[in-house]
C-alpha cells in the first residue's frame, strides 16, 4: 500500500484538502510529488543524527501533529514548518521541492507550498505511531526495525514495493543517483537554483 493511500484512508488528505479549499484528487496528486522528499528528508535526519523521532528540535516529538491535522479545527501550521526546518534545513529547499512537484503534476506551486507543511505533519505523526518505542526513545535509526527500517521501507527501500507502503515510482523518479534517498538529488537541485 502506498503512503498516499495510508494516509487517504487516515482522512489526512480530506483534511488538507478541506483547509485549502481544494479537491481531495489535487491533494492526492501533490502528495504523491511531495511525499518522497518529505520521506526522505525524515530519513536523511534519522541517518545523520542516530535519532528518533522524539528528538526533533523543541517539537516535542511529532505524537500529536497527526492528531492536529485531522482535527476539524484549522490547522496551526508552524509545527509542520519546524518539521521541514529540520528535515530539509532551509526554506529554499522546501520552496525547490514545490516547483518540481509542481512540474511533476501541473498543480500550483504556492498551493503545494501550503501542502508541505501539513503533510509534513502528517507524515511525523504517522511515523510516530507507527515508529513506536524506538521513534518514541530516540532509538538509533535501523536499530531492530527501528524508525530507519519504517522510512527505508516508506521510500520503497530495502523490501519490494509490494510488501511495504513504499512511495511507488516518483520516488524513484526523483531519487536520481539511486541511492534510496530523493532529498540529497533534491537538495542538489535546490543548490543548482540558488546560484
């Protein structure tokens, strides 16, 4: 199953679509662009730092945005830009990853720039749930189907697709270089703009 679809079948598309005021289908097709890098920006924090997901910043650990997003109250977004602080490290790499979701899908870029941090949170929330003790300990990454094992398995790595809520063929659209991980391609086009 795919990460769109969990989170579909969660009600957090319906929920973002709600708070922007666009169709369910539009969130969908932003969600499939933006998810790899979001993924693989949450992998490439687990990596470089050995840490769950309860040491992320003063955020407190990422329990409650799932909750927050679903809630029918509007969404505070400035968690779900923390989140993307710490996992993409600058607003330019969020604003890279918006342009080639919107080239990848034909949505508008400024659209897809309020997706982000909504899905950001509902991606950590999720991960949280399902990263259990070790995400909630701050467990290494990898250690006994850890929280790096859940995002190797969200990114379609390490376990066939069919086994696992891999992200399907964007991430691997995007993850030039092969490696699993589409933030570091990503983050190299970011470089390649800023210039």
């Amino acid at each position: 199953m795919q990460l769109t679809d969990i989170l579909a079948q969660m009600g957090g598309l319906q929920s973002v679509a709600r708070q922007l005021g666009v169709s369910e289908s539009q969130v969908a097709r932003g969600a499939e662009a933006l998810l790899p890098a979001i993924v693989g920006g949450f992998q490439k924090q687990a990596q470089g730092q050995g840490a769950g997901l309860g040491d992320m910043g003063g955020l407190g650990g990422l329990g409650g945005l799932l909750e927050q997003v679903l809630s029918p109250q509007p969404t505070d977004t400035a968690p779900g830009n923390e989140v993307l602080g710490q996992i993409f490290g600058s607003k330019d790499v969020s604003r890279t990853v918006a342009q080639q979701a919107a080239q990848q899908t034909g949505l508008d870029a400024s659209l897809l720039k309020q997706m982000l941090p909504l899905l950001a949170m509902l991606v950590g929330g999720y991960l949280s749930r399902q990263g259990g003790g070790a995400a909630a300990t701050g467990a290494p990454a990898g250690a006994g189907g850890g929280l790096g094992d859940l995002l190797g398995g969200l990114l379609g790595g390490g376990a066939p697709a069919s086994n696992g809520p891999g992200l399907g063929g964007l991430g691997a659209l995007l993850d030039a270089n092969g490696d699993g991980n589409p933030l570091d391609d990503i983050l190299r086009m970011a470089g390649k703009a800023m210039r």
